[in-house]
C-alpha cells in the first residue's frame, strides 16, 4: 500500500507566501494604472488646468473665448509627455475613434500658447519639430490633418486603443464639445 506525505507549510513560509502575493498584487495594480491610464500622472496637470479654464465657459458656437490665464493652463516648464497630452487631447474636439480619454478645448490662445511653450523648448523636446508642424497648421485654421496629427501624437504615446479613424462633421465636433466641454 502507497503511503501519501502530507505537505505542510509553517506559518514563516505562509507569511512569506502572502506577502509575495500582496507585493505582486501591488504592483499588477500600480502597473495598470500607471501605463493604461491616459490621463494618468502629470498629464492630470494640464487636464485640470483646462477644465478648470472650461468650467465657465458660456454658449456661443465654435468661436469659443475662454476667459483664461493660458501660462498657467499651459505653464513654461510643461515637460514633453504634457505637451504630447495636451495636442493629443486637443484634437479629439476634431477626429472620430472608437475610444478617446480626455479632452483640451481648442482656443486660438492655448494653440499660441502651446507653440510658444514648444519653440522656447525646443532644444528639450525630442519631438518639437512635429509639434511645432501641428501647432503652426492648427495656427492658421487648418484642422484637415488632425486624424494624422492625433495618431502622430498617440503613436509617440504607445497608444494601442482609440486610434483615429477620420474627421468630426461641423455638427459632430460641436455635439462633442456641448458633451464633454461645458
């Protein structure tokens, strides 16, 4: 007859276990949020910033004047990663994706003073060339490359869901801006 060793653990090995467990648990926990999470860390600073700008902004079409301290919604010592935020959420008041977090309102002043903050940068940023591409067409009105611009940026941020698929309609943009910007 086969006789079976039962296993046993002491409580040195079940602490040791558990708290291995805890610590990968953490971890697994920080890591989502941390990476998957959009808006997460200080891209939450510029994301407050403008809403708090939005928060009294008043009905009146496309022509939107926010009554705002733009160095302060977009201060000079902005790193990289914000400013990719900052176009990035931009240009979702301009483009279709199945999946989009956060949302900047496009003003003449915060596209100038975004600019502004990228030239005086320029030497800091691995990428200012393309913002500064981006930021000089969106100067001068033209939006007809935002889905190129909105992927250019979320390719720079590893995105891997929310990929722009085409341009919002007059109708469409304002829709979204009546949702998520007042």
């Amino acid at each position: 007859m086969e006789t079976k060793k039962a296993f046993k653990l002491n409580k040195i090995q079940i602490a040791a276990i558990s708290t291995g467990l805890v610590i990968m648990a953490g971890f697994g926990v920080f890591s989502y949020w941390t990476n998957a999470t959009p808006s997460s860390g200080g891209t939450d600073r510029v994301l407050k910033q403008a809403e708090e700008a939005e928060a009294s902004v008043e009905d009146g079409g496309l022509e939107i004047q926010i009554d705002e301290n733009v160095e302060q919604v977009f201060p000079s010592d902005l790193k990289e990663f914000e400013v990719q935020s900052a176009i990035h959420h931009m240009s979702h008041q301009k483009v279709e994706a199945e999946k989009k977090w956060g949302a900047i309102l496009i003003t003449e002043e915060r596209i100038k003073r975004l600019y502004d903050v990228v030239v005086a940068n320029e030497n800091e940023y691995k990428y200012a060339n393309t913002y500064i591409r981006i930021l000089e067409r969106w100067l001068e009105g033209d939006f007809s490359q935002a889905v190129s611009d909105h992927n250019t940026i979320w390719e720079l941020q590893d995105g891997n869901v929310g990929k722009a698929t085409g341009l919002l309609s007059m109708k469409e943009e304002e829709k979204f801006i009546e949702k998520y910007m007042k």
